[in-house]
C-alpha cells in the first residue's frame, strides 16, 4: 500500500493551526475562511490516518505533535530549495561605484560572498572620488555608489560603515618638534586630486590647528599615495583600519589635529534592477554585521 502524499499548502495550514492554538486564530493569520481552514485540517487527516487536533480544546493530539516536528522540517527545506532555485536563476549585471580604499579593504570579501551564491549576476565595480561617484551616480552610469560623507549626513542613502580617520606617515614622529625637513615648517601632504574627502579633511584639520602645510605630493591612486608615504615624502589621512604596514597611524596622542570620524553610505538608484538590490541588501547586511 502507497504512502500517503503529504501537500505543502495543508501542512502549512496545520502548522498555523499548531501555532495559533486553533482554526478560528489560524484562519485569520493565513487571510483564509475558518471553514477552509478545517477543510484542509481533515483532508491533512485523512491523508495521514490519523486525528490530529482536538478541536474543542484547539491542542494537538500525540499523533499531530509527531507530525508538527516533521511538517517544520518539510516546510523549511521546501523553502530553502525554492530560495536557492530563485538565487540560482538570477541573472544581470549590476554597476557599482565605489572609492578605492574601502573597495581594497573592505569590499573583496563582501562582494566574494555575494558572486559564490549568485553566479549568474555579474559585477562592474568602479573606483572613483565621492564627488565624482556622486556626479556620475546622477548621470545613471552605478546601479549602486558607495560615498564618503559626514557622519550622520544628509543626501539619502544608508549608513554601511563609519570609522576613525588618522594621519598615515613613515614616522611616527612627525608632528613633534623638527619633524620632516626643520627649514621648512609646512608639513608635506600626501593627497588625491580635488576633488576629495579626505584632502579637504587634512587642510580643514592643520589649518585650525594653525599648522602650515603644502602638498607635496598628488597621485589618483591609492598604491600610489601609500608608496609615496613610505618614500617619506609627506603624510597622509586614512580611515584607521586601512592603514597598512609599514606605516604609522597617528592620531592626537601622536600631537596629531583631531579628524572627524568618515561615513560610508550606500546609494541606490531609482530604478534599480533586482540584482542590483539584492547587492545593496547584501553589502548592507554584511558590513552591519562586520567586527
């Protein structure tokens, strides 16, 4: 004799019932009639060969708290492998913007994660300035741009990450007394072309401290600037965790101006593809719970 077949949609009803502690709850936790409620409860029933819910009391009988355990479990695996087929199936491309530092650091993992579960999307990342990403953002060129901005600061958008800004220099001893060349009091800057963030920060910082400065050295990429440090050729601002080794981070214990904390906020566009949104849920998702 054939087992009997158990249907997704009247396990589902009885799971409800379970929870709710009868047809009547149920029933209006599903948007359903009471009537096909118990409909289904008797034809789950019938199914099986066994009586599942004292109806008056709305508790489950020994057979139907055996089924409960067993129905969670269908049911869920039943959702996984419809979730996973509809992951699978996703396919597009997705445009993202992005300054470079924080795609060099944090991101690759991020994104790493977000290629293995979607094969199918591929990814077109773009490292730029913020003010630049924002411009092209408004152009429609990123489905997504990550920016710099204020903390707490206005323009829309969601708050993914904010950390610390120190000064980055070979030594650690340049804000005292004869740092650098001594005939020259200006301290050498290392910065990105304007426009920029953290260039603006660095002059804002040493000019209301009353610290001369003079940049003593431009370059467009990250690698660059960092190689530039290490030359000795001038300091530099970097988010805290971004320093790399080999450098110094300093900061007021250093005799260091005080930077104001950075805040990276996530943009999506309007019309944004469900690819596109699902990164966006996904770099949000996984920087929130980042250490």
């Amino acid at each position: 004799m054939p087992y009997p077949r158990l249907d997704l949609d009247l396990l589902r009803s009885f799971v409800a019932v379970a929870d709710a502690g009868g047809i009547t709850r149920a029933a209006e936790r599903l948007r359903l009639a009471q009537p096909t409620v118990s409909l289904q409860l008797k034809r789950l029933e019938a199914g099986v060969g066994h009586r599942l819910l004292h109806r008056a009391e709305g508790r489950l009988t020994a057979e139907g708290e055996s089924l409960l355990s067993y129905a969670r479990r269908i049911l869920a695996l039943a959702d996984e492998a419809l979730s996973r087929l509809a992951l699978d199936a996703l396919r597009g491309t997705v445009r993202l913007g992005t300054p470079e530092d924080f795609a060099t650091s944090k991101l690759p993992d991020v994104l790493s994660r977000f290629a293995a579960s979607h094969p199918g999307v591929a990814l077109e990342v773009t490292t730029d300035l913020t003010l630049n990403l924002l411009d092209r953002f408004g152009r429609g060129e990123f489905d997504l741009v990550l920016i710099k901005r204020e903390p707490q600061g206005g323009g829309g958008g969601v708050r993914v990450w904010r950390e610390p800004l120190v000064w980055a220099a070979r030594d650690a001893s340049v804000f005292e007394a004869g740092g650098f060349d001594s005939g020259n009091p200006a301290l050498p800057l290392v910065v990105s072309p304007h426009p920029c963030v953290y260039r603006r920060r660095a002059m804002r910082a040493l000019d209301e401290a009353g610290r001369p400065w003079r940049v003593a050295y431009t370059s467009t990429s990250l690698a660059g600037a960092q190689a530039a440090v290490r030359a000795g050729l001038g300091v530099t601002v970097l988010p805290k965790g971004m320093v790399p080794a080999g450098l110094a981070a300093l900061d007021a214990t250093h005799g260091a101006p005080r930077l104001p904390d950075t805040e990276i906020a996530l943009l999506r566009a309007a019309a944004a593809s469900v690819p596109a949104q699902r990164l966006g849920d996904h770099i949000v998702g996984a920087l929130e719970r980042a250490p």
